[in-house]
C-alpha cells in the first residue's frame, strides 16, 4: 500500500473521530460561541462535543481532498490553498484549530518532502 494513501487514510479517521465524536469538557475558546444555530457550540465545562454543525460538515470536504488526492493529481498549490482555508476556517473555534494541528503539521511536512 502507497504510504501517502495510509496516512490520508490515517488523518481521515482522526478527523472523522475528533470533529463527530469527540466529548470532552477541556475547552479551548477564548471568545463566546456564535447565536446562529450552525455555528453555536459548547462554552464552558460540561462534556460534550466542542465542535459547531459547520464544522462538522465542513470537515467533510477536507477528509474528501484528503483521501481523493491518492486518486486524482492534485496540483501543490491546490494543496497549499486548501489547508490555508481550513486553517482560517478553524479560526472560528479554537477547539477545531487545536484538533487540527497534527494535521497542518503532517500535511506541511508532506509538502516539503
């Protein structure tokens, strides 16, 4: 199995973990929670899952570029600009952006090698 394809694969199943199912009462916020009911999520803390309905799905995306680019060439740039995004995405929630670092690091460090 390609080792490109193993670590997608591995990075999927974290964010799939991570933004569906992890509850946890740590959190990292440092500003209020939004009004609008996708972006509203757990301050405080009790238990629970500290990532917003937009969050979500918009992880969805990031998982698919992930495990689509063992399939089809995605150029570096594309790369590059995808994870910007995400990383100004996460910027809402702290938590996210926390979830996500071992992932801009692992995907950085891809692109360098």
């Amino acid at each position: 199995m390609n080792k490109l394809f193993i670590i997608s694969l591995v990075e999927s199943l974290y964010l799939i973990y991570t933004f569906h199912y992890l509850r946890t009462s740590v959190d990292f916020n440092i500003v209020a929670s939004p009004e609008h009911w996708a972006l509203k999520h757990l301050v405080g803390n009790e238990k629970g899952l500290r990532i917003c309905l937009f969050g979500r799905v918009a992880i969805v995306a990031l998982i698919a570029v992930l495990l689509l680019r063992n399939y089809i060439i995605i150029p570096q740039y594309a790369m590059i600009t995808i994870l910007i995004i995400a990383f100004l995405l996460s910027l809402m929630n702290m938590n996210a952006l926390v979830y996500m670092i071992p992932i801009f690091l692992l995907e950085f460090l891809i692109l360098i090698i």
